[in-house]
C-alpha cells in the first residue's frame, strides 16, 4: 500500500440538493469538515472538472457555485452525484491522512499480534469507530487510547486493544 498505489482521486463527498435558482449546490461532506472543502479549488464530477467560483459553509454542509452550472437545471443533473478531489489539491499536515488510503491495512494489537484487516469506519456521535475484520470482528475508537500509529506507507495501524473488543 505505498503511495504509488494511491488513487489520484479521493471521493469526498456527495451532491444532495440544489440550493436556489441560480445553481448553487449543496454538499454533504466525506471528510473531517466541510471547511476542508472550502479550500478545494476544483471539483471532478463523472470524470469532468468543475471549478469553484465560490464555496461556503452552513452547519456540516457545503454550498457551492461551480463553473459551467448556471441554473437549478444544470445543477439538478448533478444531484447525487459523487464528488472527487485531486490528491494534490488537498495537501496534509503532517502525520494527517486520508481515511481512504488507511482502508485495507493491516491492524496489529500490541498484545495479539495481527488481528485483521481495516475493513470500515463507522463515523458515531462518540467519534469514529475502525471497523477491522479478522478471525472476528472488532470495533476500536479511533482515539490515541487505542490507535497508537497508523502508517499509511506501510499499510499498518499499531493498536493496544482491551479485552471485549
């Protein structure tokens, strides 16, 4: 799972409505905020590239005017839509990456060794949960607690699991 088999494109969110008539979109966000998107400069929708001309936040959500959808029927068309960055459009802080990237890796407790594969997240009002399927499966939250380490070059996420989980 090295970087040279990262997608260029992440999916980071979904078109569910039109806002007004002149065609504004309304973004349900895939990623940590809406804000995150806000500072995205293009969208990808079915392959073709929509540039933001102006983007704002409201509660979780992201309204959007696109380049090229100038009514509410051109951004009817878009509605429920997946919406794709490019990688190289959203940079990371350090030590920050995309959920996406870390799905499939293998997870080891500090105790039990290897106990299976990264299959989920579950985003809870507590926090995000990982979903990892081995012999069984186990919910771990995703809080220093329990995530010790994840390397999403080397495709392992270090773990210090309770017994129950």
């Amino acid at each position: 799972m090295s970087a040279n088999n990262l997608s260029e494109y992440l999916e980071c969110g979904e078109i569910v409505n039109t806002h007004g008539i002149k065609g504004e979109v309304k973004i349900s966000p895939w990623c940590d905020s809406p804000a995150f998107l806000a500072g995205i400069g293009r969208f990808f929708v079915d392959g073709k590239e929509y540039r933001v001309l102006s983007s704002r936040v409201q509660g979780q959500m992201l309204y959007a005017r696109l380049e090229g959808v100038g009514d509410i029927n051109a951004a009817m068309v878009l509605k429920g839509k997946k919406l794709l960055i490019r990688r190289s459009d959203a940079p990371l802080e350090e030590g920050a990456y995309f959920l996406s990237d870390a799905l499939g890796a293998e997870v080891v407790d500090e105790r039990l060794g290897s106990v299976g594969t990264l299959a989920d997240f579950l985003e809870l009002p507590g926090g995000r949960v990982f979903v990892v399927r081995g012999e069984k499966e186990h919910l771990i939250p995703d809080v220093p607690e329990f995530v010790k380490k994840v390397d999403v070059e080397a495709g392992v996420i270090n773990v210090a699991m309770i017994d129950g989980m």
